[in-house]
C-alpha cells in the first residue's frame, strides 16, 4: 500500500526538467516482495514507451542474464532507475536530475526491503553508492547500501556494446547467486 502511495505521489512529478519530455514516470516493474532489487541509471527510449524499466534490448539481455543464475526477472526481482524519467536522446542523468530521483529510489528501497541489491552500471554505483570510482573497481569490492549488501556490475547496454565486458558481468550474477543462496540459507 505504501509503495502505491508513492507511484500516485511520484506519477506527476514535475521537481526537474526531465517531466516535460517524458511520456510516463517509469516507476519500476517486477515482484515488489521479492528479495532482489536491481537498479539501472535511467529510463530509455523503449521504457518510456512501455512504462517499465528495461523494455528494450538491454531488458532482454538482462533477462537471459538472470535466467542464467535462475532468476526470473517478473518474479524473482523488481526493476527500477535512479531517474525515474528519460533524458531526451538517452543522454547520462545530470547530477541535478539523479538527485531529485534519489529520494524516490531510497523510499522505494525503505517500502520493499529488499534483501540484496544488485547495480547495474557506473550512474547507479555511483548514485547508490557516493563513489566516483569505476565500474571495474567498484565490482571488485562488497557493498551495502544501508545494511543490505550490494553486488556492482556492468549495466546490459555496456555489454551489448563491448562483448569483453560479459565475462566479467557473468562473474559478478555468480556472486550475486551466491549471496542470495547464502541469505535464502539462513533464513532471512
């Protein structure tokens, strides 16, 4: 009830200039009880058509991707964005524009309580996580955001750009698995 309260709050937002080219807030998708949260930097052309993060061929990629640890991304997962609007021609998120947003993502987080979170590329680590560093040096590492641990990898438009990026992305959804089995383990 309360995550509905905040899409209804959220839906008409106009706090930056990205409200005035959008078609839909792009809220997020997905199950909103599941124990994994994974967060991209923005909305794309093809989730602001659809009105769900990751429509296009990224999202099917990052489909195959969960499949490949046995997660289903509609039930095991819920999808979101740091922005929650596009930028027009699918530019990077300002500084201005992530923090305006960020408030939204940190409720969201708050409301659903998730049990791991998973970052998919440079915008989203750095926003989550305060940190300039690099995806390669940010994967590298353990995180939490709050007290939930947090797993870095490469964002799925990255990957559908540099296919030597796969392999190390395919390294960080093993940690990833492994977590979550280690949580589902002890019972959290």
């Amino acid at each position: 009830m309360q995550l509905v309260a905040l899409y209804t709050a959220t839906k008409g937002c106009t706090q930056c200039a990205l409200s005035r080219a959008r078609r839909v807030v792009v809220f997020g998708s997905g199950n909103v009880n599941a124990s994994l949260l994974i967060v991209g930097d923005a909305p794309d052309r093809d989730d602001d058509i659809a009105g769900k993060p990751f429509a296009g061929a990224a999202g099917q990629l990052l489909t195959k991707m969960l499949a490949a640890i046995k997660l289903d991304r509609d039930k095991d997962a819920f999808l979101t964005t740091v922005v929650k609007c596009r930028p027009s021609e699918d530019r990077t998120p300002e500084a201005v524009e992530i923090h305006t947003c960020r408030s939204i993502l940190m409720r969201q987080i708050e409301i659903m309580k998730p049990q791991m979170i998973l970052l998919l590329g440079r915008v989203a680590a750095h926003a989550m996580l305060e940190s300039s560093e690099n995806v390669s040096a940010l994967r590298a590492r353990a995180h939490r955001i709050g007290a939930i641990p947090a797993v870095v990898t490469y964002h799925p438009a990255a990957l559908l750009r540099d296919e030597t990026l796969k392999r190390p992305a395919w390294e960080d959804l093993q940690k990833l698995q492994a977590l979550l089995g280690e949580l589902n383990a002890a019972g959290r």
